[in-house]
C-alpha cells in the first residue's frame, strides 16, 4: 500500500526558502518522516513535488491507487481549480497540510478552494504537521481484513 505524500509549487525548496516561515526541514526529511509514522501498518509513501498544476492533476490521476494523500497544495490553494477537480475525482480520503499559518498572513491566502473536499486541514504547525496528517490517515483508512 502506498501513501501519496504531494506537495506543489515552491514546496521543491524547503529548508531553504524563507525558513522563517517554512522552516529549516526539507522535504525529503518530511518524507521520511512521514514513512516512518506509517512504517508499522506497511505503507510505504510516494513524495511527489511538481510545480506546475497540470502536473499534479496528472499526478492525482494516476495514482487513484493510493490508500491516501497529504497535498500541500502551496499558492495553488488560492485559485487551483482543476486540481479541486482533480482531488475531488481522488477516490481515497487526504489532508490539506500548510505549515504556515495560512490566516496570521496576507489575505490572499485567507481562502482555500481545496479545503471543503479535504478529510481535514492542518495548518501551521510546521513540518511536524505532515507527520500529524500521516496519523489521521491511519485512523481514516479501514485496516483491510487478514
Ligand atoms: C503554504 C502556504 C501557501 O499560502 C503558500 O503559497 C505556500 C506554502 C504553506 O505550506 O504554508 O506555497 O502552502
């Protein structure tokens, strides 16, 4: 079984961008991270990060297979709409992870068209919030029976 881990633009550099506000931890860390909380049910995670949107619907589409997804949509939360649709085609539940504090910034970014289709939303908590999401979706995805 495979977790999608998937994250959008400008996601590519964490650890280095504006680390005052994404902080130090890279994406590759996270993804580690994030396969470690999962490690015990089999999972395995698939990190997917592609800047461009036609891309990542791409990416959605292709991996209806998944047992879940964590997106980090970046500035696609704002006006993504065929990702919504995209995610909204996903048969599997996910999360919408942000690690900054989406509402304590510009307005711009006060709205979400992603969120309504979410399981759930984790927003400003930083790296660990993937982490957070991954233990959600273990609660969220039925242990198949043996
Ligand atoms: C972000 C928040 C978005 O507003 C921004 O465009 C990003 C990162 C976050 O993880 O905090 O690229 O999704």
């Amino acid at each position: 079984s495979t977790l999608l881990l998937l994250n959008g633009p400008n996601l590519g550099t964490l650890g280095r961008r504006q680390p005052e506000i994404y902080g130090t931890t890279t994406l590759d860390e996270i993804a580690g991270q994030v396969a470690a909380e999962v490690a015990d049910r089999g999972w395995t995670v698939e990190s997917v990060q592609l800047d461009g949107e036609g891309e990542l619907v791409r990416a959605v589409q292709d991996r209806y297979d998944t047992v879940g997804a964590i997106v980090n949509p970046g500035a696609l939360m704002i006006h993504g709409w065929s990702l919504r649709d995209a995610l909204a085609a996903y048969p599997r539940p996910w999360i919408e992870v942000h690690l900054s504090n989406v509402w304590a910034r510009e307005s711009f970014r006060h709205e979400s068209v992603l969120s309504a289709l979410a399981a759930g939303v984790i927003v400003g908590l930083g790296a660990p919030g993937y982490r957070l999401a991954a233990r959600a979706l273990l609660d969220l995805v039925p242990v198949p029976d043996s």
